[in-house]
C-alpha cells in the first residue's frame, strides 16, 4: 500500500514476544513442520514479523500443527499444513475451532448428527469454514434442522450445501425452519430463500453487522435493502464481522459475546463499543478497514480477508489469547 498518504499505527513487538530464532528452529523441528534447515531460515525470515505482531507463539502454532496432523481426527498431510497453518495462526483460529468443525463435517448423522462428507472433503471444508468465523454448533444444527429423522426431509446433498452456507452467514436454525414451513407452498428452492433471509437476519437477536464495501457496518436486513434478492447474501458472505470491545480489552463478535456472556451477552455487546480492526499489509505497516477501502476501491475486502489480524486499535495485544477466542 505504498502511497497512502493516511495516518498509521505502529505495533510495537513486545520483547516477550516470538523471536525469530525459536521461529526458525520450530519450522525445522520433527515436532514441528520438519523443514530442512535452509527452507526453516527462509520461512522465519518471511513470516517472523507478522506471526509477532499477531501475537502468535510457538504453543499456538504447535497446538495447530497437533490438531491438524492428528491422525484419529483431521489427519492432514504435512505439505499442506506448512501450506496452511501460518494463515491459520495469523487470523487467530483456535485449534479446538478446527476440531470442532472437522468433526461436524465429517461425523455421520446417525451417531453424531454430522454432515458425513468424505475426508478430503471435510478438510478442505474445515479451513475456509474456520477462516469465514463459523460456528460449530450452528452448522450443526442447520443441518440438523435440513436432514435426518426430525429435519424438513431435505436431500443430504442439499441439507450439506445449504447449512455449510448459512454456518458461514451466521443463521437461526429455528428461525430457518420456522419460514421453510411457512413458505413450502411455494416450493422449494424458494422456501429455502425466504427462509434463509430470515434465519441470517434473526441470528443472535439481529444485532449481528458487517462490513460493506463502503466499509461501514450493516445488518443482514440493510445488506438485503441495499444490494436485493439476487446479490445480498454474496456480499454478506464476502464482508468481514464486526466486533467490538469488552472489558478484557479484547475485541470479539456478536457470537463470541454470546457464548462468554451467557444471559447478559445482548446488553453487554450493545453497550460495548464498535473496536477498530487493523490489518498487516503487504508493505509491513498497519491499517483500518477504511485505509483499506480508500486505497483498494471494491476489491478490499479480499485484500483485508488474507492479511494478518492484528489487535484492534483500542485492544490490549494478542498475545496468549486464542483459548479465549475460541
């Protein structure tokens, strides 16, 4: 982003932070990702500075690198965890989030309630679900509420499509069946429209926002005023989750309020204030969404997707903070 004539924070690396020569040594360790010396010093040198401003550590990337090569669970090869686990790390996604989701993609309904999708399948499913902040349990209950003994009589590969979909959208499985129902009679491919808009808008009491491409927050509701029938959900899909900041001086979703918050979650998260999200960019310097939208025009938001998740700007740092944000 080199040019940008606009104001940027610098993040001061604290001095208990990551240190490259720990870094260099885990790429190279067996119990780590096992890369012969050189390519170990060359990976530390291009990843070091944004895994610490992140306030990743070696625990976090071992903890990853445990789950994903388990082989009674996830069991992914080592090429493509080396490939993967450094964007995992950078946008926080705790090791019992992939777990999680890996199991409800790849457990049989009749046992567990899961998808059943094949194990190639579920992985690759597994990581952009985790990158995109869905949840679990509420992929398992769209599905749920889509297929099996008590579900709307969906078929599998529907109920599969349609609930991985909303998971990442954030969606009411109660509410998504409720608006099926109402609206079957006018079959089904528009049932599952009608009820999709409303299961999105009416998750967690509506207060759910993103961003659009004018890098201010809206609702799922103002998303399908502004951009219609045909383009809303893309564009919801596409933008990041607001988040804002509790009185640990973390920033956390709507989702992740209710689950620390149980009964006073709603309160809390409407009186809390909207944190300022900051990303590294490719010139190494650090910028807000609406840096990001002033400089990229319509393509920031896959800009801001892959770049590292610092702290926001009113946050304490990020380090030692992934059990929480699970």
């Amino acid at each position: 982003m080199a040019g940008m004539a606009l104001k940027i924070w610098v993040l001061l690396v604290p001095a208990w932070a990551l240190q490259p020569k720990e870094l260099e040594d885990w790429f190279a360790s067996p119990s780590g990702l096992a890369m012969t010396t050189s390519d170990a010093a060359a990976a530390a040198n291009q990843h070091w500075n944004a895994l610490a401003q992140c306030g990743v550590e070696i625990r976090n990337l071992q903890a990853l690198k445990d789950t994903l090569s388990d082989r009674n669970s996830i069991d992914l090869p080592l090429p493509d965890i080396r490939s993967q686990i450094i964007q995992l790390a950078e946008q926080h996604i705790a090791s019992e989030k992939l777990q999680q989701l890996y199991r409800v993609l790849s457990s049989g309904y009749t046992l567990s309630g899961g998808l059943a999708l094949p194990k190639d399948e579920a992985q690759t499913m597994m990581h952009l679900l985790a990158l995109k902040k869905a949840e679990p349990e509420q992929l398992k209950a769209l599905y749920q509420v889509m297929y099996g003994y008590s579900g709307l009589g969906f078929a599998k590969s529907v109920a599969q499509t349609t609930s991985i979909q909303l998971a990442q959208a954030g969606a009411d499985a109660s509410q998504f069946k409720a608006t099926y129902l109402a609206t079957v009679q006018k079959g089904q491919a528009a049932a599952i429209t009608e009820a999709s808009k409303a299961a999105v808008a009416h998750d967690l009491a509506g207060l759910v926002r993103r961003y659009a491409l004018d890098a201010k927050p809206y609702t799922a509701s103002e998303f399908l005023q502004h951009y219609g029938e045909g383009g809303w959900l893309d564009q919801w899909l596409d933008s990041p989750l607001e988040k804002r900041v509790s009185n640990d001086r973390q920033a956390y979703t709507a989702n992740q309020f209710s689950r620390h918050f149980p009964g006073s979650w709603e309160a809390m998260y409407k009186q809390s204030p909207e944190a300022t999200q900051l990303r590294l960019a490719q010139d190494g310097k650090t910028y807000s969404m609406l840096e990001y939208q002033q400089y990229y025009g319509d393509q920031w938001h896959d800009q801001w997707s892959v770049s590292p998740e610092l702290s926001c700007k009113e946050c304490a740092p990020y380090v030692g903070v992934f059990a929480v944000l699970v």
